[in-house]
C-alpha cells in the first residue's frame, strides 16, 4: 500500500488521484498559454484552477523545457518567483509547488510560504537541494533522470534505468533525513538525460539517454504503458504529460494549443496504470479524464478481487 503526504496533501492507493495546476512565470515555457503574465494573473488562474479541482499550485519560473534554450540566472529566477510566491500562498488554501532545482532558489520560496519542491533533476545537478527541504520539513517531487555521465548506450529497459536513478535519489533524501512520507516521485515524461552542469543544454537529436532504439515519443509511451513497475520505491507517483512533445509527435500536432485531446488521453492512460497524481495545465478538462479513469480503474480492480 502506497501512501504519503505532499504539500498536506494525502496522495497514494486509499485517496482520490490529485490533480496539480501548473501556472509558469516564464515566457520561455514551451506552451505559450501556461503562462501568466503577472501577479493578478496569477492569482486569478489559481483560484479558478482551484475551483475546478486542483489540489496544488506549481510555480515555475524558468523552463525546463529540454529540447529549448530557457536557462536563466539564480538572480532572475528568484526575482520572478518571490513577490508571486508569497501572494499566492496568503490568496490561496491550496499548497505551492515551486519547480526549482536550485537551493537557493528553494530556500526563497520555502520561506515565502510555499510547501513542496519539484525538482526536475531528482537531486542530479544540486543534491544539496535534499537539506533545504529536509532544514524546512517540506515535500518535494523528485524526477528519476540520469546524468549523462552515467547512461549507458543500447538501453534495453528504460524502466529499470529510471527506478535506478530513483534508488539513487531516494538514498541522497535519506541521508538528509528528509521524511519519506513527505516525498513523490515522477518518471519525468519528455525530459532526456541530465547534464551535470547548472546549465542543462537543449536534447541532443530524437534519443533518449543516448539509446538510438528509444526514440522520445516511444520511451515515453513505454515509461507511461509501465508506471505500476515504479512502485517498487513505495513512494505516490505524479505524472506530467499535459501537451508534451511525445503527444504532439504520435498525434502528428506541432502546436501545443491544439493537442488538449490527445494530452488528456494520456493522462487518463496514466491513471489506469497507476498515477497516484496528474500534473496538467488544464485541471478542468484533466479532472474529467481523470475522474473516468478512476472509475474505471477501481471496477477492474474490484472484478480481479471480488
């Protein structure tokens, strides 16, 4: 049995799959409509967010988009984050997420008011990360990615490779005695391999982790067809798809704008094979996918076990 807490959120086997409302702050982000151009903005999308069914806010402030240049300065990553983080946290019931692989961007917003790092490198570029939130008593979402350093050539599994690099994770956020109830994992859907230094270069070609037999859209579509194998580290799993570059390939799209039914499908698809949490941009229209899913995931269950 699966369960944790994230942000005060109980998340895991006995409760409702969370939805998580992403809201960017920085024009570079690979989809033009999540980001909010200001502090009104911001509030007012969180609140609506809210109200149709989020049970968190993530913040970004620089993009991580892989395959695009978006890296920023420390300076002007806080300088974007802090007067919108502290707001938001007084406007709204609903826990903050900051997704920053920085500490010291982390120790800003955690002092500002929000509650939980995502942390798209999984401790790979700053395991230092892992004591400020330990230092704060905060959640974090960790991402199973692999320095480039370390991926071998010809993966067979790319499974394997991620709980590997979840494994390595796990034991980083165990020496800083970070509390393991308060801690989730997430596959990390459309990101390739990690470049060690702090700032991370646009995907090399269409090859995950270096393995010409996975191209992108296909090590996606097996990490999302194979999410119960992750459940191996005992810890709730978030999943992040909403109009990522996979979709967009196996629905021949290239506009982000336009690929909300194919994004939707696929987070649906997560929850049947056992995402504990979605992370979209749109919770309104991913909270009925993910309502079905549910339902329909339960029924099965039920029927294998009367």
């Amino acid at each position: 049995m699966i369960e944790g807490e994230v942000g005060g959120i109980a998340m895991g086997d006995s409760y409702p799959v969370r939805i998580i409302g992403v809201i960017n702050l920085s024009k570079e982000s690979f989809y033009e409509g999540s980001v909010a151009k200001g502090l009104d903005e911001v509030l007012e999308r969180a609140r609506r967010f809210i109200s149709e069914g989020a049970d968190v806010i993530d913040i970004g402030g620089m993009s991580t988009a892989p395959y695009k240049e978006t890296w920023i300065t420390e300076e002007a990553e806080i300088n974007r984050l802090l007067p919108v983080v502290g707001e938001l946290a007084k406007a709204v019931k609903a826990p903050i997420s900051v997704d920053t692989y920085r500490p010291a961007v982390a120790e800003k917003v955690l002092n500002a008011g929000a509650m939980i790092i995502n942390d798209v490198s999984g401790l790979g570029v700053h395991p230092s990360l892992a004591k400020v939130v330990s230092d704060h008593g905060a959640s974090i979402i960790a991402c199973a990615r692999v320095l480039e350093s370390s991926k071998p050539i010809g993966i067979s599994d790319p499974v394997r490779l991620l709980n590997r690099s979840i494994d390595h994770t796990i034991r980083i956020l165990e020496r800083e005695n970070v509390n393991k109830r308060k801690v989730a994992i997430d596959p990390c859907i459309g990101f390739s391999s990690l470049s060690p230094s702090d700032e991370p270069h646009a995907s090399r070609g269409i090859y995950r982790q270096g393995s010409t037999i996975w191209p992108f859209w296909k090590w996606d579509s097996y990490i999302v067809a194979n999410l119960w194998k992750f459940r191996r580290s005992g810890l709730p799993i978030i999943v992040g798809v909403s109009r990522k570059s996979f979709i967009r390939r196996i629905c021949e799209v290239d506009d982000p704008e336009r690929v909300a039914f194919g994004s939707v499908a696929a987070e649906a698809i997560a929850v049947m094979n056992g995402a504990h949490a979605i992370r979209t941009h749109n919770p309104f229209e991913s909270r009925q996918a993910i309502r079905m899913a549910e339902s329909i995931r339960k029924e099965i269950h039920q029927g294998a076990n009367p």
